[in-house]
C-alpha cells in the first residue's frame, strides 16, 4: 500500500489523502483549502480520474462534514462512490438547500462505528470520534498485510469525549503508518488544555443571565456539540433558544432523539424565519417545510417582547432583521466560532464592526473542536505506529519534540505505507 498526501503536511484544510494498493486506489477526504476564495476558480488536486471517473478510483471516503474535508466534491465525476456517516449525509443534504456552493451527496456505504466495510483491497474499520462536526470518523485502512490510521479531526475535551478515552484505552494495534492531525499545535503550549464544552456551558449560563436584552450566539448551526451546550444554558438561564430554517433542519436531520430540535417533547425551543429566508424559502419551492414548525414558531411583531427571556443562533446578516424588529435593546453577542474568522477578510470581522457601531457588547466564548497537544500526545503513545506524519497542521516542525518516530513528507509525493 502507498500514500500520496495532496495537501495537508503544512497547512489545516483542504486535506486529500490518496492510497494505493494492487492497482487500485481510494481518497480520504477532498476538501476545500481555507485560504480559497471560491469554489470555481480551486483546481482539483491531481489525481488521475477525479474529474472524469476511472474504474480504478473506487470511492472517496469522507471523515466528516466540514467543508475542509469535503468541499472540493461537488466538482468530481459523479461516476465515483462516496462513502461517509449517515448522519454526515443527512445534515449535508439538510443545508444544501441554504448554503452555498454545498451539495446533497447519495452515499454509495456508510461509515458505522466498529463495522468494517471493503472496497477492493482496502479493508475500513470506522472509528466514531468527539470533534465540533457531529458524526466524524477516524479510519484504519488495512491493504496487502499493512495497516494505516487517518486520525481525520477529533477532541477529548467535547460532549463525546468518552469516544476519545475509548480509542486511546483500546487502540489499532500494529499500526504501520499514522496520520495524525496536528491542528492545535502553536494554538496552545504543550501543556495547556481547551475548556470543555461542559466549562462554556456554565460560562454561557452567568452570561446569559446577566445579559439585560437577547443573547446573540453566532455559531455554526452543525456545531451540534455548541448549540446542545448553548441550549443547556438558554434553559437553565431561563431563556428560549431561538434558531432558524436552517439550523431546524440540520437537527433535525442528526436523528438523534437527545438533540434539541422543532419537535415534540422539546421545550424552551423557538423557530424564527428572517425575511430573506423566506424568499430563499420560496424560490426553492421548499416553503412547506416551515408546516413542520407548527407550534415553535415565534413571528418578528414577536421578537422584541421575547427578546429578555431569549437566545438566538445568529449570524451576522440578521442583525436587520432584529433591528427592525426593535430586537436589540440590550443585546449582547457571543462569537463562539474559530477567532481567525474574526480578522482581515474573515467572517467575523464585518459582524464587530456592526456591533461595535452599534454600541452592542461582543465577546468570545469559545473552545476549539481539535485535540490538545496533551491528548494527542496521549493517542500517538496508545497507537505507538511505526511511523506518524503530521497531517491537517500548520506546525509539523514541532511533531518530532512531542512525538515519536516521526517523518515530515511533502505534499505530492508517493511512500509506502
């Protein structure tokens, strides 16, 4: 078996693993690069039949849902099976319809904990794993008698962290190679730990309840992870979680029943649509989706009156709708998402400077959805491969002084595993 790493040994996102075995080959992961600027104008990594499909690439496995490890699919042959979580396929279908440049993929097998699948050569062992994207997977891949773990992106320190101490307490054994993610490295110092989601939950209640008007939390709506925490706390705060279309949906879509959703049995739960989600929600011709909030649905003449026992999921763009609303007195925002989104160029940047002019306080409470050095430390030492590459990292320089048998390749190149 050979690896070909396409891009990831020096840089988080976009990761593209190929492996090859007897002729045959398969991709872990395709995703987008963070530093791309659309879809249109990336250039698909140069692996031979991605564009127009050969029977030789038998399928492109996707360890989770974020787009840095899928986004680069929707301009593949669509003669090419993929391969993911169920739920990953749910919730990826789920947003199609409200986010751009994103894509309903039909999976050919699904990625089950513990169940191994074929595909050709390659035998697949799934590893569930806690990250901030629900239902992600790590893999070992096993061909012609050598064995390969691909960490993809996993935590300890999340509400799944259980799935973590389970992998490091029985982990693959007689690992040749490992690929490990190293996305926390010169985030935090070797001996520092994130807070857990449980910490920002009781971070989330004392603001919350100190917050005079709604309470803004602009996080990712496939966070499942942040909005159970945010949810907690809006409940022990005495406070309604409000979402919109798109958020509804992908809960909706976890199928999960310990998920908050618009749905029986749910309290404290409210579904409000902003005025151009509506139009999106008519040009689509998806507007009767709506027909399955009966009873959660909270309406803009609303929304003021509401706004002290509330909190919203919110991005940026809503903030007209509030302000029409008459929905901002006393507001207060909570940024729970990556901080490097809040500078030049990024998402976060145009969201403070509209709070900032507005004089509506901004905070971050955040945790990261990657592992620690302490924990990644601790599942290289239970793994022991024979040999670990950094992969999903924009400090592999640091591997060898925290890990052992470590070696650096470069993008592009053929090894064996």
């Amino acid at each position: 078996m050979q690896l070909r790493i396409h891009r990831g040994t020096r840089e988080i996102g976009g990761t593209c693993v190929e492996l090859e075995s007897s002729g045959q080959r398969i991709l872990l992961d395709l995703g987008l690069p963070l530093n791309a600027t659309d879809l249109a104008s990336t250039p698909l990594p140069d692996v031979d039949g991605l564009a127009e499909g050969k029977p030789s690439l038998l399928a492109i496995v996707l360890s989770h849902g974020h787009r840095d490890h899928w986004g680069l699919v929707p301009k593949v042959s669509r003669q090419i099976p993929v391969v993911m979580g169920k739920a990953t396929e749910s919730i990826m279908r789920a947003a199609a319809d409200f986010v751009p440049d994103a894509i309903a993929l039909n999976a050919a097998q699904y990625l089950e904990h513990g169940k191994r699948i074929q595909l050709g050569p390659f035998a697949i062992l799934p590893h569930l794993v806690d990250h901030s994207g629900f239902d992600a997977y790590a893999v070992e891949v096993e061909a012609n008698g050598k064995r390969l773990f691909y960490s993809g992106d996993l935590r300890a320190h999340g509400r799944k962290g259980k799935l973590f101490e389970a992998l490091v307490n029985t982990p693959p054994r007689n690992v040749d190679t490992m690929l490990m993610e190293g996305s926390s490295l010169g985030r935090l110092a070797d001996d520092q730990a994130f807070l857990t989601e449980q910490a920002l939950e009781e971070r989330f209640i004392d603001r919350f309840r100190s917050t005079e008007g709604m309470a803004l939390v602009a996080c990712s709506a496939q966070n499942i992870d942040r909005v159970v925490t945010v949810y907690r706390a809006a409940k022990q705060a005495g406070r309604t979680l409000i979402v919109d279309a798109y958020a509804a949906e992908v809960l909706k879509a976890t199928g999960h029943d310990s998920i908050p959703k618009p749905a029986p049995g749910w309290s404290n739960l409210a579904v409000y649509i902003p005025q151009s989600q509506r139009v999106q929600l008519l040009k689509k011709n998806i507007a009767p989706l709506v027909d399955s909030y009966r009873g959660f649905r909270l309406w803009p003449e609303q929304l003021a009156q509401q706004a002290s026992r509330s909190v919203m999921l919110f991005r940026g763009w809503m903030m007209r709708d509030l302000d029409r609303a008459k929905a901002l007195q006393g507001a207060r925002v909570f940024w729970s998402q990556w901080d490097g989104y809040l500078g030049a160029g990024g998402s976060g940047e145009a969201l403070k400077a509209d709070c900032d002019s507005r004089g509506i306080p901004f905070e971050t409470i955040h945790t990261s959805g990657h592992a620690s050095p302490g924990d990644l430390k601790r599942l290289a030492s239970a793994i022991v491969p024979k040999r670990l590459i950094p992969i999903h990292t924009f400090q592999r320089e640091r591997f060898p002084d925290l890990f052992d048998n470590v070696v650096l390749v470069d993008d592009g190149k053929w090894i064996n595993v």
